[in-house]
C-alpha cells in the first residue's frame, strides 16, 4: 500500500452543484483563524475585530512574543538573586538598569495588548490596573531607594514582593490565574472551617493554662509549664501535627496519669477529625468550583467556533457550510505546521461524505481535532536492506531480526538488568564485581547493536522515541565514563571519585527499563506523565507564594542569623548571634537557614514546607527535646504530616533575634502553604490522576482513527513496535513471526499514521477530556 501518497491521490466524488461563492476577504478568514486558535488553546480575549487590530492580536499570541514576556519575567524575578542582601551582589545601577528594562518590556506587552481590545474592556480588567499599578510603584521604589542609597541611609526594597503580579497577571499566566481562581473560590468554605479549628485551639489553650498554669510544673529544660497564653497555643499548634507528641504532655503526665486525657482528646479531635473534615471540605469545594470553571470555558470554546464558523460560512442548498478550499486556508492558518498529509485526514474526519464542504458540526469539532496529536509514521527500509539485500535477507539474518523483535529478549535484558542491580549493591572494590561491569556494559553495547541491525535506525532514533535515546546515551556514557576511570587509574594509580560517582549513578539509572517492563507501571507513569504539564501550573502558584515570603522574610531577618564554617569562634558557635548561645536552634545547627540571601529564603522555605532532617532530629536530644515519630500520616493527611518541631525551632530561632511576633511570618507561612495550597495541590492531583487514569478514546479520536483504518493507512500499536518505530520494551508480540509476518512488514511502506498514546493536555484541558467522555456529569 502506498500510504499517505495514496490518501492525497485518492479520487473524490463531484461535489453537488451550487453558486461559487464571492471570494472571501483575508481579514475574514484571519478572524476566524483567531476565533478557531482562542477556541483551540482555550484563550479567552475579547479583541477588537478590525483588520489591523487582529493582525496584532495574532502578532501578540505568536510564540515569540510569549517566549520574550517569558523570558523578561524570569529576568525579573532572577535579579533577588544579585540584589542586596545576596551571595554574589552587583551594583544597584546594574540591577536598577535590568529592572527598568524589564518593565518597559512588560509596559510596550501591555500597549500591545489595549491596541487589540476594547477601551472598555482594557480598562475594567483588573489585571491590567494591576500591572500598570506596579510598574507605577517599583519605578517609584526605584527612585526612593536609590536616592537613600546615595547618601548612604538604608532603605527597604518594598516593591520586591510585588514581581510575581507579572508572572500572575499577563493574559500568557491564564493556567496560574485559574489556580489562583480556584483557591479564591474555595477559600469561604475553607475559611469558617478553618476559624472553628483555630477556635477550638484556643479554647483548649485556656483550659491548659487553668489546668497546668497554675501547678509549679517545669518543663526538662526547666522553663515554667504552660503558664503563658501565646505560647500554650504555639505548643498546641505543633502538636496538631503530633510533631512534638508526647514531649509537651510529659511534664503534666509526669504530675498526674489523668491529664493524658486532655492531650488525647485534643489530639483525636483536631488531629483526626478536624484536618480530616478539613482535607474533605477543600477536595469537595476545589472540584466543585473546578466543574464550574470547566463548563463555563466549554461553552466559550463553542461560542468561538460559532462565530468563526458564521464568518465563513456559504448557503449550499438548505444548509450552512464551509467550502474545502476555505477549510484548508483555515486550518493552515491556525497550524502553519501542520504536514499536508495530516491535513487531508482531518479533512476526511470532518467531510465524511467527500461532498466538497465542512457542515457546522464537524466544523464545530475543528479545535478539538488540532489538540489531538496525529502521529505521522513513514515507515522506511533498513539501510542494509538496500546496500546489501542478499546478506540482509538470509536466514541467519532473518533469524537474529526475529530473535530481536520476540518479547523473550525484553525479558531477558531485563533479567541482565535485575543481575546488575544486585552487582551495583555489592562492594565496587571486589576485582570480580569491577570485571563483572565490564561484562553488563558489553552485553548492554550489544543490545543496541543489534536494536540497531534489526530496526531502522531513522525510526528508532526518532523524536518520540525517548526510551530508546535514554537508554543509548545512558550506555554510550557509562561506557565512557567507565573506560575514563580505568584510564586513570592504570596510569596514575588513582581512581577519580567523581567520574566513579557518574558511573555508578549511570548504572543505576539502568533499572528505570524494568519500571516501564512492566504493564501495570507502565500505566501509572504514563498517567503521571500525563498530568505532569498540569502539575507545573501549580509549581508556578507555589513560587509565586515561596518568592513572596522569601522577599519578605529577606527584609525582616536578614543578617540576623550567620553561618561561618570555617570559624570555631564563639560566635560562629552561635550562629553569629548572642541571642541565639546555647538555644536549641544554635545546637541543632541550624546557622546556614537564614534569610541572607534569596537561594538560602527559599532552601529554608521549603524546609519549613517539607521534612527537614526528619530522621536526624528525632535521633538528636536538642535541649532535653525527644521527638516521636508520627504515624499520622497512614490517614492519608500527608500534608499535615511536615516536620514540624524543626519548624518550631526556626520560628523559635528567629524569634530569639527579633522579637516573639517573628513567629506569626511562620505560622502564616505554614497556614498559606501547607494547610491551603498543598491540601487544594492534593485535591487537584487526586482529580486530575483520577480522569487521567479511567480516560478511554473520546468521540473525536474514535472518529479520527476510524478513517485511518478506512483509508488504509493507519499502523497498529503492535506493528509499530515490530518494525521498531518504539523500543522493544513495550513489544506484545506473542511469538516469533513466520513468512506471513515478514510479507506484512515487507508492505509496510511509505506514510501511514496514529493516534499518539498522549494527547496535548494543558491546565484544564486534561478535565475537559473528562467532561466530554463521561467521567464528570454536569446536570442540564
């Protein structure tokens, strides 16, 4: 069969008879291309309709102009980086000047932008107030602290904070605003959840202040034992994550058995049920508010194709429709890449009855089709087959090509791998296991040989073969590597530890092939995978929160806390600092989490968020302190399971150099990040993992593949495999082919196409393939 060339050659029946239409005008169908592209990646700008208005519209959704926005925002961001205080400062007419730069870039964005939309609706968009807001008020802060620097008079660099508006608020960040969006909405129902909580802490601090205030008790330190009302609710705070269970029960159950059962039933109700109500309120107002935002885009996804499909349609006997040569002016519009092959099946798709025209509905579906990835396979002679045919083609040939491509030679790399997986766990100085590695990179250098004389090395090497190129380049390295080190060992009687390190991390990374092996977890990667775009859009929400406080926490606390390794100095001792001689927070040496310069905010920032030397505190007695493990996190709450007391020593650290309010920075960190993002982060992967994982084909895939099958020119997932377009080791080949499977990869040449395994998922997108296959219902 000759593939894609037959597709494009294929005769089409005469179209019915009707009046050739005027030709349509090029701001026409450049309009309509915008509607069909805004539909397509879910934009949702209103802009003006005029001929130069939508050339600039289209000039302001080119990719470069959102690369450089991109770009200037990083730049933007980066300059905390070499700001005061900071590990490697540069001056502040160098800094000022990238600023200034980067806000002229964001100024001439926003320009572009209010020249493509309505006065009206430029001046009611809160966003961009929002950035001409700030960029007024960091010129301002520019200004101010430049003339204080100049003679000399610190000033406060306020407008830091205000950087990430950028990042949030041009219309490119939509996906970050959604998730701002969502937790907006989810914030009231979580807010008096939230409040009854903090009540309930509060009630339970007076009664441990009357119960054990009054008692004579001593901590082992030998403090007073709750006899100060803020620092009863900072102790009960911490304990909600039992992070400092059962220390701050021990001195009142050392005084009486029975006051265990105050700090039991705190613990039950709000430990338990609280945060699990709370986790339960947060998942169900997320997906709620979600479903929401969801079907309000869908429907101006379809208002979109409407119009555009208004703007090109003609009257053909009782109905509307597009006629082809529009269609493909079109779509080639939208696509510019699109290969003419892939255009034609679309067309196919969508003019099922070859009439010579596109009717609404399949007009309709056009953005839906650009988003599902069509793979376009050329299927290629091996090299050797051309140059030597009679070698190529004998038995014993034959006979390695078949032994290749059985699922006997998966497994049995697979065994080698396991093998060597236990080798790199034995002594690497033992001379057997040394040689030994030798014999795994051989038989894996073998491997590839034959991959590569079995399969066409085009195919194999393409751009979606990412297995076969990782595990190429993971052999072409250690071997390398490996060759490296003998080198200079033999010659210099000296083995370099770092080349060693890359070997054994390069053997290591080996194991991943058995991973995807395996069916089951070839499914839950691909699931992951497949959310991992949608994973980023909160990545970005979580720096825009990290930057915020780490700007914040620079201002407040730099200089405050030192960290000098090379000093056995008192001082050093302390963290440079008195405040701070002979405090826990010195003792546990925590000197080197500081807010002295950006990287070490946001490196003890997400110490504060995630474990932070878990097992090494609980195995440390810091100042008489013993911490227990928590099993809290078997409920599934694993957002509340942090490693809380190093939190508490921070908070009580920076505490000690500033002033006791210090500790509300934390708990505002703590309550922001870990209580409401992490808990709406986990609410919207539970979500999104669960309709990646159950989705099946939707109506436009099963439509696009039921005319390739049609037209003959669609290739299986299994023939793929067997003539190599993907790595062996997702092979479900049942055995060893006989001349029936030889004749039927013989006439497997030319173009032929498929449905990519993973479709093109954005933010939301992901839940759009939810809402139109079934997995949410939407009443009405």
């Amino acid at each position: 069969m000759p593939g894609a060339r037959q597709l494009a050659g294929m005769h089409r029946p005469p179209s019915p008879p009707y009046q050739e239409p005027p030709a349509l005008e090029d701001q026409d169908l450049l309009l309509a291309a915008a509607y069909v592209s805004d539909a397509q990646y879910n934009r949702n700008v209103p802009f003006e309709t005029s001929p130069q208005a939508i050339r600039l519209y289209c000039f302001y959704n080119h990719w470069t102009m959102r690369a450089a926005t991109y770009f200037f925002i990083c730049v933007d961001l980066a300059l905390a980086f070499f700001e005061e205080p900071a590990w490697l400062p540069l001056p502040f007419l160098a800094t000022s000047i990238a600023e200034v730069l980067c806000l002229t870039v964001f100024f001439g964005r926003l320009v572009h932008f209010a020249k493509v939309t309505p006065q009206m609706v430029f001046w009611k968009d809160t966003k961009n107030i929002c950035l001409m807001v700030t960029i007024v008020l960091t010129l301002i802060d520019l200004i101010i602290y430049g003339s204080l620097e100049a003679v000399n008079i610190h000033a406060v660099r306020w407008s830091r904070a205000l950087r990430p508006v950028f990042l949030i608020n041009f219309p490119e960040s939509r996906q970050i605003r959604r998730a701002f969006r969502s937790i907006r909405n989810t914030l009231p129902d979580i807010l008096y959840i939230f409040l009854l909580f903090i009540f309930s802490v509060l009630i339970f601090s007076l009664m441990a202040l009357k119960l054990f205030g009054n008692r004579g008790l001593k901590t082992v330190e030998g403090s007073p034992y709750f006899t100060n009302i803020l620092d009863i609710t900072f102790e009960l705070y911490v304990l909600v994550t039992t992070a400092n269970s059962p220390d701050v029960m021990m001195p009142a159950y050392e005084f009486c058995c029975w006051y265990s059962l105050f700090f039991i039933t705190y613990i039950i109700i709000n430990t338990y049920i609280f945060m699990s109500v709370f986790l339960a309120v947060v998942y169900n107002n997320y997906r709620k508010h979600l479903k929401n935002e969801i079907r309000t885009l869908a429907y101006l996804k379809r208002h979109k194709m409407i119009e555009a499909f208004n703007i090109l349609k003609v009257k053909v006997g009782t109905e509307f429709v597009v006629i082809e040569a529009q269609w493909r002016r079109l779509v080639k519009l939208v696509a510019p890449d699109i290969s003419s092959s892939h255009l034609e099946l679309l067309l196919r798709v969508s003019d099922e009855g070859q009439k010579g025209h596109v009717d609404k509905t399949n007009f309709l579906r056009l953005a839906d089709l650009l988003n599902i990835q069509v793979v376009t396979v050329n299927i290629r002679r091996h090299p050797l087959e051309a140059w030597m045919p009679q070698v190529y083609q004998s038995s014993a040939s034959l006979l390695v090509q078949k032994m290749v491509r059985h699922r006997t030679f998966v497994w049995v790399y697979d065994v080698i791998i396991l093998v060597n997986a236990v080798f790199i766990a034995l002594d690497e100085k033992n001379p057997f296991i040394s040689y030994a590695e030798w014999l795994f990179l051989f038989l894996y250098v073998i491997e590839i040989l034959l991959k590569l004389y079995t399969y066409e090395p085009r195919a194999y090497f393409g751009r979606k073969q990412f297995w076969n190129w990782f595990d190429t380049l993971i052999i072409i390295a250690a071997l390398v590597a490996t060759v490296a080190n003998t080198t200079i060992r033999s010659a210099r009687k000296y083995s370099s530890q770092q080349i060693l390190d890359i070997v054994l991390i390069l053997r290591i990374l080996r194991l991943l092939r058995v991973i995807i092996s395996i069916q089951r977890f070839r499914v839950i990667v691909i699931t992951l995978i497949n959310i991992g775009p949608t994973m980023l859009t909160f990545g970005g929400l979580v720096l825009v929160v990290y930057y915020v406080f780490a700007i914040i926490g620079m201002e407040v606390f730099q200089g405050r806390v030192h960290f000098d390794p090379s000093s056995a100095s008192p001082d050093a001792l302390a963290c440079g600092n008195p405040a701070l001689k002979d405090s826990a927070f010195a003792q546990g040496r925590y000197c080197r989490n500081n807010f002295n310069d950006l990287a070490s905010s946001l490196v003890l920032l997400v110490e504060l968020t995630v474990v932070n030397q878990w097992h090494n505190i609980l195995s440390v007695q810091v100042g008489g302190a013993r911490a227990a493990e928590s099993n809290y996190g078997g409920l599934g709450l694993g957002s509340w399971k942090v490693g809380f007391l190093s939190f508490a020593l921070i908070a009580n650290g920076f505490a000690l150099v500033t002033h006791q309010a210090a500790k509300l920075y934390f708990i505002v960190f703590h309550v922001v990040v870990v209580i409401l993002i992490v808990n709406i982060f986990i609410a919207f992967i539970l979500e999104a993992f669960f309709v990646a994982y159950s989705l099946e084909k939707s109506e436009v895939e099963t439509a696009i593949e039921k005319k390739i099958q049609e037209l003959g020119v669609g290739v299986q997932e299994e023939e793929m495999q067997d003539r190599s377009l993907v790595d062996n080791v997702d092979a479900k080949d049942s055995g060893f082919h006989g001349d029936e499977g030889d004749n039927k990869r013989k006439a497997l040449k030319g173009l032929y196409f498929r449905i990519a395994s993973k479709s093109k998922f954005g933010f939301l997108s992901l839940f759009f393939q939810g809402c139109t296959r079934g997995i949410w219902k939407f009443p009405g």
